[in-house]
C-alpha cells in the first residue's frame, strides 16, 4: 500500500515523490492541479518570487552558414510546491500546466 504511506497523486508521470506533504491546492502531487504537455528539465536559476522559481534549459542550435552550433538558453517561470524544497543551483523537472498567473503555466514536480 504505497499510496497511503506516501500520500501522493498519481500524475501519471514517473517521478520519485518527495518525503514530506504540503497543503499546497497547486501542488500536482498533494493538491488537485493537473499536468499535461511538455515535460522540461533544467536549473533553478532565481528564486526570488514568492513560492514560485525560474529554470533556465540550455540547448543547441544549428547555424547553417558557419555549420557550427551554438549555445542558447531558455527560461521558464514555475511554480514551486513547499514539500520540494528547491534552492537556487538545482536540477528540477517541470512540468506544463494551466495557467496560475500572467508568466506561471509550468510547475515543478521532482527535484533531479
């Protein structure tokens, strides 16, 4: 009986769930908010909003003219749940979901 001892959602996506619970309604694994879409790995780069980070992916892009690559980042504004426990330096998975705010359509669901 794994579910009563975690007492977390199953999201359909395999993650390890974190030790301790939340009382957070945005959290995907103890509150009710579903995921769905993109799955994105990154860095917590900045946590200075409240209860929420931003992540920076880094990824390669091709330039034809001079056949090399180069090195582009992105960043995604996510929520974060209390029970994860992120800190600036990071690796984390997030994953898309409805809007929260205005920047907010990620939230994070593992701590990598």
């Amino acid at each position: 009986m794994e579910k009563e001892e975690n007492k977390s959602r199953n999201i359909g996506i395999k993650i390890t769930p974190p030790k301790e619970t939340c009382n957070d309604k945005n959290c995907p694994l103890h509150g009710k908010l579903p995921v769905r879409g993109q799955i994105i790995n990154g860095v917590v780069s900045s946590k200075k909003m409240q209860s929420s980070i931003l992540v920076k992916k880094e990824y390669m892009n091709y330039v034809p003219k001079y056949e090399r690559y180069e090195k582009r980042t992105s960043s995604y504004a996510a929520h974060c749940p209390p029970c994860l426990k992120l800190k600036v330096g990071d690796r984390v998975r997030i994953a898309e979901c409805r809007p929260l705010s205005k920047t907010i359509s990620f939230v994070a669901i593992e701590k990598l």
